[in-house]
C-alpha cells in the first residue's frame, strides 16, 4: 500500500460532538474579546435606567396610591425579575438573528466551519451555548444591579439567572431556527413589533396577568415569556416554591420550548450547509 | 476495496450524480485523481464544477453514484476526510470580525489543533501568503488579492493532503493572479494534491497536470492540456476578423481553407498545421479580413469544439 501514513498519526483527532462544540463557542469568544467593555457596559445601564425610571419614578406612584396591589411588595421588588425575564427574552432573540444570519448569509462562517471537521450539529449547539452564556452574563449583571437598587431581597434570586437563561434560550432556539431559513433578516422588525413587543408588555413583566381581562388570561400561559417571568418572579421574592407543582409546570415548558427549539435549529442549519 | 482503492487514486468517483429537485446539476461523472497531481474541471459557469467540487469537500450528499476520498466514504467519514482536506471557496468566507492571524488560529482550533500549535503554523502561512505585515489587521480593508492568499493560507492550517480550490482567481487583477498561481505552484511542488475549478483557460493551462471539460453537468472530455489540445484542436490557429455584414456574405469561400473552420459572430477561426499558410491561402482567394492572428490552439479552442460555445461569455 503506498498511502503514507505518517501525515495520519501526526493528525489530532477530529473534534466531535461536545468537543466541536466548544470550538464553535470559542470562535464567538473571540468575536466577543474586542465588543465586550461596550457590551458589557450596557448591560449595566440598561438595568439601572429601567429600574430607576420605572421601578423607582413610577413605582414611588404605584406605591403611594394602592400600597398591596402587588401582594405586598413594592413595584421595584415586583418589576425588577419581570424586566430580567423580558430582557433575556429580547437579548435570546436578538442573538440568534444577526449572528444567525452572519454565519449563513453575510460572512458565511458556518459554512467555513462545515468545511473542517465541524458538523452542523455542533455549530448550531455551540451558538446554542454561546447565547446561554451571553444570556448568563447579562443576567448576573441585571441581578447585581437589582440588588444594588435593593430590589433583591431572598438568597434564593440567584436561581432567577439560570431562570433567565432558560427565557432566553426558549426564544433563541426557535427564533434561530426560523432565521436559518431566512435570506436576509427583514423580518426580523415585523417579529420584534407582532410578537416581541406585546408578548414583552402582556406576559406579567410589568403587572400581573390577574389584571388583564378575564378572557385574555388564559392566553398569557401560550407566553413563554410568562413562564420565564413568574420563574425569575418566584426566585427573586423567594416564593418559588410556595407552589412546587406550578414551578415545575413553568420550568417544563420552557425546558420544552428549548428543546425543541434546538432540535430545529439543528435541522434547518444542517438543511442550509448540507445541501 | 477502500486500501486498493486509496493506493490507486486519492479521488475516486463513478457515476456520481448530484440533483437538486428535477434539476440535475451533476450527471453520472467518472473521475480519479492522483496523490500530488493538479487536476482541474474546466468549463463554463452552470457547468456542475461547483457542485462537484462541494461533493468532494464532503458537505453536499449527492444522489447517485460511488465517491471516495482518501479511501474513505463521505456518506460515514465526513469529518475524517474534511480533517484532512484544504478548501478555498469561490465566496470568501473569512471572519471580519477577526484579525487575519486570529481567521488562521481559530480555523486551525477546529482541526483539534492546539492553540500553540495554531500560532505556530498561522505564523509560517502568514509568511507564505506574503501577509506578515497584515497580521494584526483587520479583515474588511484587505485587497480582493489578500483576502484570497489568507482564505488560501487557512485552507492550509490542517496541513491537507488534498486543497480544493473552487475558481481560485475569478474576480483579481492579473498581477494578483499571478501572485496566487506562483503560491499554488510552489504547494504542488511540496506535494499537495490541488484539486480546482475555472473557467480560465490560462489558469487550466498553467496549473493543470491534467483536468475534466464539463459541460452541461457532463464531463465531455479528459485529459492533460497538451493531449487535449492535440486530440481536439490543431497545432495552430489563424483566426480572421471581418467588419460586420461581411462574414455572413463570404459563403462558401472559406471552404477547403482549414482542417476545420468555427464561425464566431464576429471571427472565422480556421484549425491547421500551419496558421500563417492558411492565412496566406485565405488572401489569395481574395479576402480581405480587418485583422489576423496567428496563434497556436488553446484549451478555448478544445471546449470550442466539444461545445460549440466558447468559455467565457
């Protein structure tokens, strides 16, 4: 046999599965090192502007004139996880629009990737898990922030950032999934008014559901968002687990949405690189 | 089978067929290429070069057919063989939110290459695509030419055994051609396998031990440059250009001039032996052409004749 072999045994061998993941994350990890101190920077005013305009300004109002309207906290302590879920729900899908669109039409990195040993699987689950840590990051911010506003009053608040990531990543997956079937990212403004906007306004994040009109509650439970909140919700005034069954209920249709969300990320990426 | 294989040829296709819905793009195309040959597929654009060459980077299923790629079966080996292919596609796809070094060090990371290790090579393919000083540059500001050398330079991180360059220099000036062509054939003399699409006639001349015409999703004829020339066209080529309205009046006076004789919408090409007595012979029949030149037979001149078109449109 006259193939040399000795280029083969001087090979590594070729990442697959977690590992070709995580190569996938680390190239985002370098995108991010040059955009990190603005991205981060915003992460925290963007908190603290809400907070103390709507937590603070508005919430001196709320306060002053219906003392129990949100079962005995303050608007601050009530709007603070509502803002967290909200937030991570826009950044999820945020982040899997233009980077999506990025990797298949604009730079074409995913295809770059596709040519090494990287399969599509793992370049939509490394995105996958870049978004998480993203989402992760924004949350440990957010929560620092409200503490500082003294909007975090139980130790349990630290479980509203996994609960924020969780929000975030049921958005990201479908909403990455959706993009990879997209030319160019027009419709992204029609998603972010038709759904985003309202689903941001109407899931619980800024009042409870109870004070919306009794034919339209119901509807609040096809949110996702609305399980992201009352998770965050739950975790930040400690009364996650006042309704065990409840909380399991949130958590598993979100958990839901994330997986089936990066099941179809998966295929359509794979339908657009492997064609 | 795969070994006996491996060892005859490092590409091995029979009937390959590559369809998109009910358009075929690649029609039951044979093709072997061999450890440390340049092999090109020349033909137009629409000819199934590009689907071809995608089959062979492993990252397009084809539909009918047996490849195999180092020996080894796209359809269950897809990673191993990409592992150990270069490819430079005929879009750039390099990071411009990266420095050029960084495009190099991450490509080479998903090689299962160590950070160390992709310093290193990023480092000496910097300095063999003549980019050393842009290292730390971004990528957006490169010259179309640089962009080229450093997708090139990153198609070499893996140290392949086989690059896959798909219409290497469509969109360059000539100088920047001529850069790139002197870097491949300094790879070729290494002993890396090139495998690469055109529809340049030059480039297919210059850089092909041997190459594949396609036309219409079919390989209509294989061969070296110079066998191809010889089989399909003759020596030289005495091409007459006529004013307008002319042409189309000098029937039949043209006839018995040549070996064979194409008719161009604006020139009558006449395949001989000798160029400059065919020329002659036309004159003293009386014509009167604008202009003639007297050239040899050119891999344009084999694609003419196998397609009636030319190459380039």
């Amino acid at each position: 046999m006259s193939t040399p072999t000795r280029d083969l045994e001087a090979r590594p061998a070729v990442p697959s599965g977690f590992r070709a993941a995580a190569r996938v994350f680390e190239h985002r990890a370098y995108q991010y090192r040059r955009a990190f101190r603005g991205s981060l920077f915003g992460s925290f005013v963007n908190p603290a502007l809400f907070l103390t305009a709507m937590g603070l300004g508005l919430g001196g109002y709320v306060n002053a004139n219906s003392p129990d309207a949100f079962g005995g906290v303050s608007y601050l302590l009530f709007l603070a996880p509502g803002l967290l879920a909200g937030s991570a729900m826009q950044q999820g899908i945020f982040e899997a629009t233009f980077p999506v669109m990025y990797g298949l039409v604009w730079r074409r990195i995913f295809h770059a990737m596709y040519a090494t040993p990287i399969g599509p699987r793992a370049v939509a689950l490394g995105t996958l898990a870049w978004i998480a840590f993203r989402l992760g990051l924004v949350a440990i911010i957010f929560t620092f922030v409200a503490w500082a506003f003294g909007a975090v009053t139980s130790p349990l608040a630290i479980l509203g950032i996994p609960a924020a990531i969780l929000t975030g990543l049921a958005f990201a997956g479908p909403m990455g999934a959706y993009m990879a079937t997209q030319r160019t990212p027009d419709k992204f403004s029609a998603i972010f008014r038709w759904v985003i906007t309202p689903l941001f306004l109407f899931s619980g994040t800024f009042f409870p559901i109870e004070s919306l009109p009794g034919a339209l509650q119901p509807i609040a439970w096809l949110s996702p968002l609305f399980h992201g909140v009352e998770l965050t919700r739950g975790a930040t005034l400690g009364t996650l687990l006042d309704d065990p069954f409840r909380a399991v209920a949130h958590l598993a249709i979100l958990v839901g949405l994330v997986a089936v969300g990066g099941i179809l990320f998966v295929r359509n990426i794979r339908a657009k690189l492997a064609a | 089978m795969s070994a006996e294989i491996a060892s005859s040829s490092l590409i091995h296709a029979r009937g390959l067929t590559k369809r998109f819905g009910t358009f075929t793009a690649v029609d039951a195309i044979d093709f072997d290429v061999a450890r440390g040959e340049a092999f090109g597929f020349l033909g137009p654009n629409g000819a199934g070069k590009t689907s071809t060459m995608r089959m062979i980077g492993c990252t397009s299923p084809f539909n009918e057919g047996t490849l195999r790629i180092l020996g080894m079966d796209p359809e269950t080996e897809g990673p191993e063989i990409r592992g150990r292919l270069g490819v430079v596609p005929q879009q750039d796809t390099l990071d411009e939110e990266l420095t050029v070094r960084e495009n190099l060090v991450i490509y080479g990371r998903y090689f299962g290459l160590s950070r160390a290790e992709c310093g290193r090579r990023a480092d000496e393919l910097l300095e063999f695509a003549q980019l050393s000083e842009r290292r730390n540059s971004r990528v957006e500001p490169l010259s179309g030419g640089m962009k080229r050398r450093l997708t090139i330079a990153r198609a070499l991180i893996n140290e392949p055994e086989v690059l896959l360059l798909d219409e290497p220099t469509t969109g360059l000036d000539p100088q920047a051609r001529h850069l790139l062509w002197d870097r491949l054939y300094r790879l070729k003399q290494r002993g890396v396998t090139l495998v690469l699409t055109t529809h340049y006639m030059d480039e297919a001349e210059q850089l092909c031990d041997r190459l594949v015409v396609m036309d219409k999703a079919r390989i209509v004829a294989v061969g070296s440059p110079r066998q191809l020339i010889d089989y399909y066209s003759t020596r030289e080529v005495a091409e007459l250009r006529f004013p307008v309205g002319v042409l189309e009046a000098l029937d039949g006076q043209l006839d018995g001039l040549a070996d064979r004789i194409e008719r161009l919408p604006d020139r009558v090409l006449l395949y001989a032996e000798d160029g400059e007595a065919v020329a002659e012979a036309a004159h003293h029949r009386g014509l009167r052409p604008e202009t003639v030149l007297v050239r040899r037979s050119t891999l344009e001149d084999v694609f003419l004749r196998l397609t009636g078109r030319s190459l380039v449109d």
